[in-house]
C-alpha cells in the first residue's frame, strides 16, 4: 500500500506542476473565475525540472509496483475486478460494494455505514456468490 500511496502523491504532484507549466483557470463560488497564468523565466526553469524529476520517480515507482503485482505481492483492484455486491475488507471490517467508481468504491457496513474506499487500500476481496453469500 505504501507504494500505491505514493505513487498517487507523485501523480498529484505532477499535476500541480503541470498547471503551473501551462496555467490554469477554474470557476469558484459565486461566479468567481480564478486564472493563473503559465510559468515564465526562472520560475518556467524550475517547474520543468519539478516535472521531469515527479517523471523520473513515478517511472521508477510504477515498475516497483509491476514487479509487486507480478510477484504476487500485492493485488492490483480495479473497477475491473471489483463489482457491486462484492465484499471487500478495509481497515480491519468488512464492508459491501455499493458502487465502483474510476478510483474508489463506496460501500457500507454496520461498523462505518456508507464510505469510499481507493482501490489501494483494499485489504481483501471476496466476490460476490449466488450460493448463500453477498449479491
């Protein structure tokens, strides 16, 4: 899991530096339109060594995590491999899939009720059955 977290930090990262790179705009409250122009000089300079470094550790970071998955270290879930009425467990409880979504699933159990769970942290997972389990 620490892999997967990390590897989601970089991305994140390497998003910010890319707005930064190219600027950008977005809508808030009330109307409001935010812009921020791209980079320029020196500033242009360093967030294009941010960028390359972020793509140098997520390469990195994502073959370690290829070669986890193909040890059979860790299971890569996915909105592919998970589907509503599966059970999956997350922080110590089982819970049941509600809904798959591109990076998490919702589900819901007596301890939590309903809550979002990213595919990375999934401990464990047991789809669903027709034979007396979860539907």
């Amino acid at each position: 899991m620490r892999v997967a977290n990390r590897i989601e930090r970089l991305e994140r990262e390497h998003a910010r530096w890319e707005r930064q790179r190219d600027g950008s705009r977005r809508r808030l409250a009330g109307g409001y339109v935010e812009e921020t122009p791209p980079a320029a000089g020196e500033w242009a300079e360093r967030v294009g060594r941010e960028i390359e470094r972020c793509t140098d550790e997520l390469e990195y970071w994502r073959s370690v995590r290829r070669a986890q998955i193909d040890a059979g270290l860790v299971v890569e879930h996915s909105a592919t491999t998970i589907k509503p009425g599966d059970r999956i467990r997350y922080s110590g409880v089982w819970a049941t899939v509600i809904r798959c979504n591109p990076k998490t699933v919702s589900a819901t159990c007596e301890l939590f009720g309903k809550f979002n769970v990213p595919y990375t942290h999934i401990v464990e997972h047991r789809p669903a059955t027709t034979e007396g389990g979860a539907q």
